[in-house]
C-alpha cells in the first residue's frame, strides 16, 4: 500500500485532490497490486513455487500462490479484530462476495461492508505490513490464520450447516499446507478439517437433529475425504513437530475406526490437555476415559471440571454418565439443565428427547 | 511512517513498587531509549510529570474553562510517549512491546497522519 501515498503525492498536485482520497488510494494500491501480480507472473513461472502452484486446484480467479500468503498473513493481523480478521479474509482471500459472508454469518450485508471498510483502511493507516511474518513472529502468526480458518470452518459445520463455510475453509487449508509444506500444525489443521467434514451428511438427520458419531449411518460418510484427511495426518507427522490441531486430527482419524480405541483416544485427549489445557479438552477427555474405564470413572474426572457451569455439554455428558450409572432423576436434571442451555432448538430438542426417554 | 508510543500505567501500581523495583525500570527505561536513538528511529520522547500537575481547558461558546486535572480520570494514565519512525506496524509494535511500562501498563501505538507531500511546481 506504501507506493500508492506515493502515486498520490505525485499525482494529486497536477490533478488536484481527488474527492474521495481514501478510496482513490485503496483502488490505486489494489490496481497497482494487480499490476504487479501480472508482471510476477513470468517471474513465478521461473521459480519452485510454480511446482506448489500446480497442485493448488484451477481457478484462474485465484491470485498468485506466493501473493496470497502475504496477503492471508496480513487479513489475520493481530492489530485486526477477530471478527474483521474472518471477514478479510473470507472476502480478499477466499474470493467469496460481500453479501455470501453476511448471509453466512447472519449479519446485515451493511453491517459486513462496514466491517471490511474499516479493517482495509486500517491496514492502510496503521500501515500493517503485507508480508509473511519474519521468523521470531512466525509461531504466533500461524497461529492466528490457523484459528481463523478453523472458526471459518465451525460456523460453517453448525448445526445447522452450511456447506459453503466449511469447504472455503478446507481450500484456505489447502493453501496453507500447498504455501507451507514444513509446518506439522498446517496440515494438523487441514486433517483435521477433512476428516471432520467427511462426516457432514450422517451427522445430521432429515429432520435437522444431531446425530451422534455412535449412531451415525457410516456409510453415509465420505470415505475419499477421510483418506485424505489421513494422508494429511502422516504429512504433519512425519514433520515431527506435536501440536494441538494434529492432535485433534489424530482424534478424529481413532473416532472413524471400527473398532474405536478410547484408551488410545483417552491419551491423546491427555496430551492434547498437556498443550491446551481446558476445561473443555478435560471434559472430552472424561468422556473418553468413561468409554474405556466405565462411566463411574468418567463421572469422577468430569465433576472435577471447573468453569462449564454454562457449557451445555458439559451437562449432557454429566447426564449421559448418570444414566448409565442408573441415577436417573439425576440425570433428568443435569438433561434438563443441559437443554435450558443448548445453543439452538436442535440441540434442545435432542436433550429433551434424552430426558423424556428415562 | 510515523507512530506514537502512548505510554499508559496506574501510578498506583508505581507508588506501590519497592525502591528496587522502581530503579530498575528507570534503568530498562534509559537503557530503552538509548537503543531507539541508537537505531536512528528516534523523533522525540518525553516523560509527563504527573497528572496531579495537569489542567484541563475548553472553550465552551466564547467562555474559557480551566479545571484542575487530566481530561478525565481514569486509572490507567499517560504518563510519557516515544515518537518513532517505522516501516511497518510490525516495527513500531516491537519497539512497543520493548517499553518497560508494557509489563505493568499498555502502550498504545498510533500512526501520525502524514499529509501528501506538494511537489513545488
């Protein structure tokens, strides 16, 4: 963006000021950076990236590889709030139109325009750079377009869905482990991405409720996906670098076995909780271990949890472990609270079903 | 570009810190500001005597009014500001994280607005 305050400075003492500076300047830095993305374009050819670049999926819209790594970088500043860093990024880098990300994350379109406004004059005024971060930067960098594109993905996966969400995320995945072959969390993120969303269609029944992963129809799973994802797994692994997407992946990948095996589950669950602790990580891993160990053993770790007095699974798996502890007015209770909770009627209905069936 | 280090602590926080505690900040503050000229990026800094000193004025409908007191009071306070050049918010918010005061306050890092440079005719 700096050379278009030049560009200005040159031309607004022939041409007089323009009557919106602002947008001038944005228009002249996006022209001249598309300029610039078309002369690069012979000098790509010549480089190794034209070797990635091939692998990423057609789409002549798409901007240059190497560009678009920058420019990922730059819409998940931290100097950007969260909101607008998802909005920028959905909107400059995924291509994706003003009205299609509103819908999608149920704002007004004005609302969304203003957001997007705002974010790219302040990457104008603060002067955020427009580069991959230098090394010392990079962890915690990462690790923020990481987590935009995994909330990109969540809102999508819902309930309820939204197909559109989710495989947007998959692509901006897909770019990152293409640009950023050496990070073991980019492709951690991006398997765990897949083999989440191969699940997508037995996850939710006709009638819009949750299905949980135990009684979900398997072969309404989408088996390419899932082998993908698994390949993607490896990729992360082989780079020997633990991290906390790769872990959940890993989860994912020992919940699509047959034969599940909740003490292995119950571990990764431990090491995941060693790199992120949370209550929420615990409750997942109590859920696990009551699976392994019975549910007396999962009620135990799952009543030491602080801190999800509001979270409705923690309640409804507080309830599931009473019932089959056969404490059902318990149960009934935690069920009930559970549902006074639930973030949508789909999820309430569910609970309530649950408690009506004691 | 230019960036404003806006320097807000609680004097509080200050007035509670062991003699120790306190010389060894000013000595990270000197030690801070001799890096920042050092490395030529340096405009100007200041440390502002406390609020305790400071008068508010505003003229209201041709009528001058004088308080006793900051703009408003609030807990955490400018207390001094660094005036730096950088290429990058990046930069500016690495010499910002470098301000002893970011440990116990925050520092607020604007940009000056820079005005098109006229080319004489």
């Amino acid at each position: 963006m700096q050379d278009a305050f030049v560009r200005a400075a040159e031309r607004w003492p022939v041409d007089g000021v323009p009557a919106n500076p602002g947008a001038w300047i944005v228009v002249t830095a996006r022209n001249r950076a598309i300029d610039r993305i078309r002369r690069e374009q012979v000098l790509l050819r010549k480089t190794e990236l034209l070797a990635r670049a091939e692998q990423l999926p057609e789409d002549e819209e798409r901007a240059i590889p190497d560009e678009r790594l920058e420019l990922i970088f730059a819409c998940c500043h931290p100097a950007l709030a969260a909101e607008a860093q998802i909005a920028l990024t959905l909107s400059l880098v995924g291509g994706l139109k003003t009205a299609d990300i509103a819908h999608a994350f149920l704002v007004p379109e004005s609302t969304l325009a203003q957001r997007l406004v705002r974010a790219k004059r302040k990457i104008r005024d603060a002067g955020i750079p427009f580069r991959v971060p230098p090394d010392p930067l990079l962890p915690e960098r990462l690790a923020a377009v990481l987590r935009v594109v995994y909330l990109v993905f969540n809102a999508g996966y819902g309930p309820p869905v939204r197909r559109e969400l989710c495989a947007e995320a998959i692509r901006l995945a897909l770019v990152l482990a293409t640009l950023m072959p050496n990070e073991a969390e980019v492709h951690g993120l991006h398997a765990l991405l897949l083999l989440q969303d191969a699940r997508r269609d037995a996850r939710v029944a006709a009638d819009g409720s949750l299905v949980l992963l135990d009684e979900q129809d398997r072969t309404r799973w989408d088996e390419p996906e899932i082998a993908e994802g698994r390949r993607a797994l490896e990729r992360a692994l082989t780079l020997r670098t633990p991290g906390p997407y790769q872990l959940q992946a890993a989860i994912a990948a020992a919940h699509g076995e047959d034969e599940r095996d909740w003490n292995a589950i119950a571990r990764l669950y431990g090491r995941l909780a060693a790199l992120d602790p949370s209550p929420v990580v615990e409750l997942n891993r109590a859920v696990a271990v009551a699976m392994a160990d019975g549910p007396a053993a999962g009620l135990d770790l799952v009543e030491r949890i602080d801190g999800l007095a509001d979270y409705y699974l923690f309640h409804s798996t507080r309830a599931d472990l009473l019932r089959r502890l056969d404490r059902n007015d318990e149960a009934k209770v935690a069920y009930e609270r559970a549902a006074a909770l639930a973030p949508s009627s789909v999820e309430r209905d569910f609970l309530r079903a649950r408690r009506g069936a004691l | 570009m230019q960036y404003m280090l806006l320097i807000y602590d609680d004097p509080a926080v200050w007035a509670a810190m062991p003699e120790e505690e306190s010389n060894a900040y000013y000595g990270e503050y000197m030690a801070f500001t001799n890096a920042l000229r050092e490395s030529g990026k340096l405009v100007s800094a200041d440390q502002l005597q406390p609020t305790s000193t400071a008068t508010s004025v505003r003229v209201r409908k041709g009528e001058t009014l004088t308080t006793d007191g900051p703009f408003a009071e609030t807990k955490e306070v400018l207390g001094g500001y660094y005036l730096i050049t950088a290429d990058s918010l990046d930069e500016a918010l690495e010499w910002g994280a470098k301000v002893p005061s970011s440990k116990v306050g925050t520092i607020e890092v604007r940009p000056v607005v820079e005005y098109p440079v006229e080319t004489p005719a």
